[in-house]
C-alpha cells in the first residue's frame, strides 16, 4: 500500500565543493541559470592552496552568492580551506569521502569529483561531519600530539618484564649496559622495589646480543626521553591554560569513575560542551561509533553487529577509562564485570565504553547534573529471588537431580 511520504525536495541554489590536494585544489560552483530557471549553471576552477589562492577564491564565491561550501576530509589537507572560508563568512561543511563516493565504472578526475561532490551536495543528500568550535579545536590540538618512541632491540626484552624501561630500575639497568656491563645476572640484580620479584625473568630477558652499537645508539635515548618529558610538562601545562574556562565541565566528569582529569581534557578536546550538536545521548554514541551497526536486507539481519570506526582518540580514552574501571567496585566495574563473563572483554569495553558516554552526554547537557554511582550491588539489589530459585533448580534438574527446595532453619 502506498503513502505519502512528507519528504520535500529543496535544491541549494548556489552551493561550492571543493577537491581538496596538497598543492591545488579544484572548486566547482553551482548555480541557478537566470535566463532558463530548471537549468543550472557551473564553473569550476583550480587554484593553488596558498593563502593568497585561496582569497581570491573565496571573493570569486562571494561574488556568486554561494552560500555553503563542501568538501571532504582529505588528510589534513582540508584544514587552509576550510578555516579560511569560515573565517570568510561561508557556511562549510566537511563531510566523510564515504559518503560521496562516486558511481562505480565512471572515470575519475579531480574535475569530475568536484562536480560530483557539488551535485551531491546542493541536492541535500549529504550530513556533515562534527566540527567544535576554535577554543575546541585549539584544546584537540594538545591533546592529540604525540611523540613515537623510538626503541632500539638488540633481543633484550627488558620491556616484557618492567612495566616502564624508562622507570628507575629501567635507567639504572640501561646505563649499565651503556656502560659495557653484558652480565645478565648484574644487570637483573639492578632492579628495585617490586621488580624485584622478577629477577629470574630479568636475567632470561638480558640474555640477548646486545653491542658497542646498540649502546651507542642506547645513549641518545635517555637524553631524549628528557627532553619529551620536559616538552610533556609543557603541553600539561598549555592544557591546563587552554581548559581553564571549562573547569566546572572537567570537574564533573572527573566524578564519573575511570575518568581522570587527562581524560575529561581528551573527551571535552573531541566532542566539545556544546551537546545541541547531538539531540540524544544515542546520537552521542552513534557518532563515537559505540553503538552496534544496523545492517538489514531483505528482512535478514547481515553482519556482526560491528560499531565500526569512529573518533579514534576518542575511543582510545574511553577504552582506556573502561579497563579502569572494570577493577573499581563500582556499578561500571560491575557491569563490565557481568559482560566479560558472557560476551568477552572486546565487547564489554564497547558496552561499557556506551554507558560512560551516555553518562557524559547527560554531565554536559545538564550544568546542574552530578554523578551518581548506583553501587557494585546494584544488579543484586534487582534480581528477582523466585526467578533467581528457579534457574538453580533447573540447571540442578538438566544435571540429572531431583531438586526439593526447604527454607533454612
């Protein structure tokens, strides 16, 4: 049976996308063709992605009337654009290549993307991706930085045993081997406070074919490990300059348990206070991609039920959060506690990972709201005894036993 649907085509009159490259970009504009109303008129044009380029892109816009510019999230190449353009006036949007793939078997130029992008994107059929505002991103851009270690092996599994190589039983163990000490006994018996229950392990870890040139190379290590620690100093400290007109946010959310106060920077730096950008907590988590995927065709259910791939810093903090608290006796620490033991550790950290940030979403929506643990025994304060009863008496009875049940004296 049909019915009508109340869907209503609107076509963006003037609308600009963008095929973003490191060195060039090509912009293709689309508008409405005055002298013939149902035609529609393009011009695309490639420009350098140098600042200067870009202004006078941005006038040639402006001069067109466009009023919302696309374009994907190429690498970072994206970034000149975009913030120019914003810093123009124009409505920008960022939004995810997968979205704007294009038909398959057709050839692929960065002319033809643009105009793809372009058709796509004045006929409405495209959603963009979440951008926080600039005190947000500055906050991300701290938050996010990195430094690789670099960590030379000569067969020396120093990092098997010890926890941190960069610790004092760590430093003290490689500046002896700097030094040219090879005895793997010496070198265990270096080890202090609880390391010192693994002296046997250490001694099998230093057995190796460690040289002169790994000690040479061993040497800049400490220096640099320094020198990242200073620069880690300096970024707290940034951060904590950055966050400072979001401390009552930080503070709520370093309530909720395995959220400290670098994770509550990390949360705030990727999804921002502002939570009108998502209506409901499920939106929230849908966007995080910690909410299983619904894949159906045909009335049958396809696939595993994957989140797949969201903000990877994101989840990188929440999971971390969660193998936090799964050791607290809490109700997060309980619940993922009872998930473990049914479904695995994989899926309890999304599980749990989803009630953390539903938790957040209701904190930032709410200035006045406050954490509330319900307690480890909270799931035991709700089971229901009868129900409870009857389960043992039937795994009792699958086992072969006649069960009768009498209350103790």
């Amino acid at each position: 049976m049909l019915a009508q649907t109340h869907d209503t085509e609107e076509i963006i009159e003037r609308v600009a996308a963008l095929d973003v490259g490191k060195a060039t970009l090509v912009c293709c504009a689309r508008v409405p063709d005055d002298k013939k109303p149902s035609r529609r008129l393009q011009e695309i044009q490639t420009y350098t992605t140098m600042t200067r380029s870009l202004l006078s892109m941005a006038d040639r816009l402006r001069c067109l009337g466009v009023t919302r510019v696309v374009m994907e999230a190429t690498s970072d190449y994206w970034k000149p654009a975009f913030y120019l353009l914003e810093a123009e006036g124009f409505e920008v949007w960022l939004v995810n290549a997968r979205d704007v793939k294009h038909l398959p078997g057709q050839p692929k130029t960065d002319k033809l993307d643009a105009v793809w992008l372009a058709k796509v994107a004045e006929r409405q059929m495209l959603r963009p991706s979440f951008m926080p505002p600039p005190a947000i991103r500055l906050l991300r851009d701290l938050t996010r930085y990195r430094v690789e270690k670099l960590l030379e092996d000569a067969q020396i599994k120093l990092s098997v045993v010890a926890p941190d190589i960069f610790g004092v039983s760590g430093r003290a163990m490689m500046a002896a081997l700097i030094r040219g000490e090879r005895s793997s006994k010496t070198l265990a018996q270096l080890a202090r406070s609880s390391l010192r229950g693994k002296i046997p392990a250490l001694e099998e870890a230093f057995i190796g074919r460690f040289s002169d040139h790994h000690a040479f190379l061993l040497a800049t290590m400490p220096a640099r490990v320094d020198a990242i620690n200073v620069d880690i100093a300096a970024l707290d400290q940034k951060i904590t300059q950055q966050i400072a007109p979001f401390t009552a946010a930080v503070e709520r959310l370093d309530e909720i348990p395995g959220i400290g106060l670098t994770a509550a920077h990390a949360i705030i730096a990727e999804i921002g206070l502002n939570m009108s950008r998502f209506p409901t907590a499920a939106h929230l988590t849908s966007w995080a991609k910690f909410a299983p995927g619904v894949k159906e065709s045909a009335g049958k259910r396809k696939g595993k039920n994957a989140t797949g791939h969201g903000n990877r810093y994101l989840a990188r903090t929440l999971g971390e959060a969660v193998v936090v608290v799964g050791r607290t006796d809490t109700f997060l620490g309980e619940r993922y506690r009872r998930i473990v033991r049914r479904k695995g550790k994989k899926r309890a950290v999304v599980a749990v990972g989803r009630s953390i940030l539903v938790i957040i979403w209701h904190l930032l929506s709410d200035p006045e709201a406050r954490f509330i643990d319900l307690g480890a025994g909270f799931y035991a304060r709700r089971t229901n005894p009868d129900r409870k009863k009857r389960n043992h008496v039937r795994e009792l009875e699958a086992l072969g036993y006649h069960v009768t049940l009498e209350p103790a004296a």
